[in-house]
C-alpha cells in the first residue's frame, strides 16, 4: 500500500516520512492515549496529542472548536501545513483533520514500532515550540456526525449504524473496552446498530485487511456500499480506524464517524439502548 511520491496519496510509509524530516513545511503528530511511549521516544520533530487530554475533556466528550483550534495553533500547524500523523491513534488524528477542513493530512498506518523496525532512531528531544495563528475551524457535516444525526439514523432504512467495538460491549457486558468500571455509563448499543468488531477489519500486524477481505466481511454483515453509514466505538478511535478502511481503501461515498460515541450516548439517560 506503499503510494507513488506524487503528493496525491494519503496513505505514507517510514520512507516517506524519514526523507523529510526537518521539512519546515511538515508537521509529524504523534496521536496516542497516553504520553508515555511518547516520552520514551518518537519520530523526530513530533509533537503529542493525546487522545484524552487534547482531544476530550474531563468528561471525555469532544473539545469544543475552539479548543481545537488552540491545539492546532500550539502544535504550529497553520491550513497550508502537510501533517502526517502517526501512532496507536493515528486514523483518529487522521480523520479528526479531515473532519476538520485540514485537507492536506498523510497517515503512517500500522504500529509505531515500525519506525525502528526500518532501521530509524526515535529522539527523546521536546520540539521547539513552534505556535501559528489557526483560523477558525468548523465542523465537516460530510465526516462528522453528531448525536442528532444517530438518532435520525435510527429510524432510517437508507442509513447504517455500524458499531465497531467488542461484542462485550455490544451486547451490554461492558461500557469501557478495558471492563473499567469507574465512571461508567450504560452499556449497551444503538437501537438497531450493526456490529463488526474492529478486530474483524485488522490483518494481524494491526493495519486494515486487503480492500477484498474487508469487502467481504462488511458485506457478510450486511454493510453496503449503497447504503449511509455511521461508526462509533467508545471515544472514536476505532470508528475513524472504521471510516478510514471504508473511506480509503473501500470507497464507500458516504461514511460519517459519531465523535461522540458510546461514552456520550451512553451517558445520556433520555436516549435509547439495546443490549
């Protein structure tokens, strides 16, 4: 899935990235949900955004876009800058740019440890702070999709709802992916919500299956290409690792992810659950 070095391609490997780095005009993300094998090393010149204190708040719901707007600005990345994004979360901070308006954003799909694994360094230096005065950002409806719109799903025929996290949580076993039970919410899923757990759609070294496995295993689920739909996990990591293989390497036209996903659904008493 290597891709030629036109600049059209979205998809990049360690190659890639290590013959540019120190480009001014680039900036690396590394996106996880801690800072810890950050700290232990990284590619050189990335900067952190972790999936929980940059990306959520204390109640783990979206930051707003303002806030989202800081985290561009401190991180020095302007709307003409090239991103590559990379990491545990890395189809997270993909999508979460795409969703965005960022349109010139790559992607290093698989572990981290592939990095080292070509024979490159990982650096334990901070970069320099480096700050750009980021316009306003506003929500992509055709990428995003909110609340309002899940429930609206519900009742539609022309419109998926595809849950892509364990069956433990699907059928209502668990609410955190982990079986944490500290600041759970209901368990459960969306009222008529299709699952295909995101393990079904990863090949064993963590990136997605060939485009023809995926197909047959959507498909098998009744998952169309025709049809509209909507992924969500529990905080969005695995619904944008969802919405990348359909968007991406699938080309379904019309793949929405729910930003929210069970942790705000299924804190929120007046909607619907099944188990």
């Amino acid at each position: 899935m290597t891709p030629p070095d036109a600049g059209a391609e979205d998809i990049v490997d360690v190659d890639w990235i290590a013959a540019r780095l120190g480009d001014p005009s680039i900036r690396i993300v590394e996106v996880d949900v801690s800072r810890a094998a950050y700290d232990e090393g990284h590619i050189p010149g990335a900067v952190l955004w972790n999936a929980y204190a940059d990306l959520r708040d204390e109640a783990y719901r979206p930051v707003g876009l303002a806030e989202l707007e800081r985290l561009l600005s401190r991180s020095g990345i302007s709307p003409q800058r090239r991103v590559v994004v990379y990491g545990y979360s890395a189809p997270l901070g993909f999508w979460l740019l795409k969703a965005h308006g960022h349109e010139d954003v790559r992607i290093l799909m698989g572990a981290r440890d592939q990095w080292t694994q070509a024979g490159n360094e990982w650096s334990t230096d901070a970069p320099k702070a480096s700050t750009s005065a980021h316009p306003a950002v506003a929500e992509n409806a055709g990428l995003l999709a909110d609340r309002a719109a899940v429930e609206d799903a519900i009742n539609d025929p022309a419109t998926i709802v595809l849950d892509v996290r364990a069956e433990s949580e699907y059928s209502g076993e668990r609410f955190w992916p982990s079986g944490a039970t500290e600041d759970a919410g209901r368990a459960g899923h969306v009222p008529g919500a299709v699952s295909v757990p995101i393990d079904e759609l990863r090949a064993e070294d963590g990136t997605p299956k060939p485009p023809d496995d995926l197909r047959r295993v959507l498909e098998d689920a009744g998952v169309s290409k025709d049809a509209k739909v909507i992924t969500y996990c529990t905080i969005g990591n695995r619904a944008s690792e969802a919405w990348l293989a359909l968007k991406y390497l699938l080309d379904y036209p019309d793949v929405r992810v729910y930003y929210g996903s069970w942790v705000e659904w299924g804190k929120t008493p007046e909607l619907p659950i099944e188990t």
